[in-house]
C-alpha cells in the first residue's frame, strides 16, 4: 500500500518521545492509521565544536561531574536506540516519516517552562516520575546546553562550562530535567494534525491537572474507542515490534487491505451502538457475543487461522477484564455526553486534551493553538 511521503492534517503524531526503542510503539498503528505516522527526531547538535565540553568538564572534574556524564550518557543511548528502531522498521519506512523540531532552548525558554509547570495543581515529585529520563536528559544536554547556550556564549568551552557549574550547584538537577522535558510541547502549534499517539501515559498526570478543560464532540471519543478496540483485538497477534512483526505488518498491508478496513469499520459500529444494560456484566457479555460474531471473517482471512485457533484467539480477546471494565466506562461516557476523560482508569491513556492545555505549555514559546482540542490516543495496552 503506497503512501505519500508528506505531513497533512489527518497525520499522526507520535508524542512526545522519539522512536528510540520498539517497545515505543505497538505495530498495530501501522494498521489502524491511514496516514503515516510522525516520528519526532531526538535533539540534535549542529556544532561538532560543543562536544569538546565534555572532556572539557571530565578534566576540570567538578563534584557534578556524575551528573553530567549521566544524562550526556542518555543521550547517547537515546541516538542510538533511534537508529537501532529505525532499522527494524525499515521495511515500513513509506508508513512514518521523521521530523526534526527546532524550537527554543535557552533560559528563556526553561523559565516559561518552569512557570507553566509551578503553575499547575499537580505534586512536584509526581511532576517529576511523569518524565522520561532519556528524552529529558537529550532535552537538557544537547538543546539546552550543548546548542543554546554553548552559542549563546560564542562556542567558549570555558564560559559554557561556568554556565553548567552554575546551574548544577545552585538549582535541582531533577526540576531541569522535568523543565528540558516540557520544551518540546511547543511544537504542537507547528502541525495541523489533531491526532496523537501518546507515548507516554504518565504524562496524563500533568495534562488532567490543567484547570481549563472542554467537552469534546461524541465522534472525537468514538474515534479512540474505536482504536483501543482495533488495538485489543489484534494484540494477540502483534505483540511487540521486531523483525518477524514487521514482516507480517508489512504482509497485511499489501495482502489483506480489504479486511483491515473492514475490521476498522466494525469497531467503530461496535463503539456507536450499544444499547442501555442496567449493569456491566451484562453489557460486557453482549460486547462479547457481538464482537466474536462480527469480526470472525476478517480475523480468519488476515491470520489464516483454523477453526480450533480462531476459537482460541477470539476467546483470548477477552481475557483482560481490566480493559473491557475500561472500554464500556467509555462508551457510557461518550453516551452520556461526559466531559473530558483524563484519568488513567480510562483506558489505561486515552484522552482528550483541551486546546487550553496545549496554549499553556506554547506559552513557553508564545505560540497560539488554532485547534480547539487534539486526540490522544494511547500506544501502550498494558504497563511492561
């Protein structure tokens, strides 16, 4: 199935995470998302003169040393976990497209960070276990220090390295990293695309404690429960990505077309017409009865399976009583008009962000949103 290799509004965006590892994504996005999806690339230095620094650092040896060799050290891996995944995924490289960001990094840009951030009516240490080290640490060597502020003092080693000493012994090296995590959020006004993929659940923590939030359309909620549906029902099958996974990805997009689109079809019939069970048990157990009827013909064509295995594989679906328990709460909000939904009990991820939130993080670059909310759908079925 032949794409085209352009960002448009129907995009996906993969966030805030690069690609660095395959456990980033589950393979099944591949299928459910027609448009290729945005991989956002890891910060980059543009001048080999800055990486001076840090044997300049290791000489002068300072009680901070430590700390620097180990986010400069995740930076490291977090480049070349990106070229690691980015070889696995190759025979799907017409399916994702990278982009590099540029976005501001200097002090100025950390202070509106910080001031987004203490603006919010969420703790400091869960703030803090919402990053993800890699990335933050990239954030805070290569934009921050490595680019923005090693320019800013015309490429001197010397006063770059006053500038570390300064900011390592006078401010907390955890609230820097939660900082350098947040500056990549402005890029949300770069693109028209309404849709991401959240690559990290833990950030929800963060989005739900923004006070300003709006009521999305039913059709936005049905989306996701269509996907979180589409999702369950194939991670049977594709469980991670490597190799063989890609294979087979690759097989089902060449082959069985017809039945992914079908099968995405069903699940938002599925997701829209429900009727009204006095209690949940009973709703799961028409959910059940429905899908494992309706879905047979095209989990048989893409899978090749046997009567004996289709059995099995249709019962294995409904194995996790966590996610159906999560999927019908859903579905009643959507029926019942609910405002946002920004716990993590509701399908482990899934939300819907007002506009409002992403005006606040953009404020850390003075950007305005044109979007009245974005969907976030979640990549990861289950905590590993």
């Amino acid at each position: 199935m032949e794409q085209k290799n352009e960002v448009t509004k129907e995009s996906v965006i993969v966030f805030p995470e690069p690609v660095y590892s395959p456990s980033i994504i589950s393979g099944i996005e591949f299928l459910y998302f027609e448009e290729p999806l945005i991989f956002l690339n890891p910060p980059t230095v543009v001048s080999k003169n800055s990486f001076d620094l840090v044997s300049y650092i290791q000489n002068e040896a300072p009680a901070w040393t430590h700390i620097f060799d180990n986010i400069f050290n995740s930076f490291l891996s977090l480049h070349s976990g990106c070229k690691h995944t980015s070889e696995i995924l190759e025979p799907l490289k017409n399916r994702y497209i990278n982009v590099f960001l540029s976005y501001a990094g200097n002090q100025a840009a950390l202070k509106k960070a910080r001031n987004t951030i203490s603006s919010l009516s969420i703790s400091n240490n869960d703030i803090i276990n919402s990053i993800q080290f890699e990335l933050a640490a990239a954030e805070l060597t290569t934009r921050h220090i490595l680019l923005e502020e090693f320019l800013e003092r015309g490429e001197s080693l010397r006063q770059t390295y006053k500038y570390c000493n300064e900011i390592f012994t006078s401010l907390s090296y955890e609230n820097l990293l939660v900082e350098s995590y947040y500056l990549r959020f402005v890029f949300l006004n770069f693109f028209d695309s309404s849709k991401i993929l959240l690559s990290n659940p833990r950030i929800l923590n963060f989005i739900s404690s923004h006070k300003n939030q709006t009521s999305p359309k039913p059709h936005e909620l049905t989306d996701i429960a269509a996907w979180e549906l589409f999702r369950q029902i194939l991670s049977g099958y594709i469980q991670k990505v490597d190799n063989k996974t890609v294979e087979l990805i690759c097989e089902l997009l060449s082959n069985n077309i017809e039945e992914i689109t079908s099968l995405k079809s069903k699940c938002v019939n599925i997701s829209t017409s429900f009727p009204d069970f006095s209690n949940q048990s009973d709703l799961i157990s028409h959910v059940e009865y429905v899908i494992k009827n309706q879905i047979r013909p095209e989990i048989e064509s893409m899978f090749g399976l046997d009567k004996k295995l289709l059995k099995d594989f249709l019962t294995n679906i409904f194995s996790d009583m966590k996610f159906w328990a999560s999927y019908i709460s859903l579905i009643y909000g959507i029926s019942a008009g609910n405002k946002i939904f920004t716990s993590v009990s509701a399908i482990g991820a899934t939300s819907i962000v007002s506009a409002s939130l992403y005006k606040s993080l953009s404020s850390i670059a003075n950007q305005k949103s044109s979007n009245e909310y974005r969907l976030l759908y979640s990549i990861k079925q289950k905590d590993k």
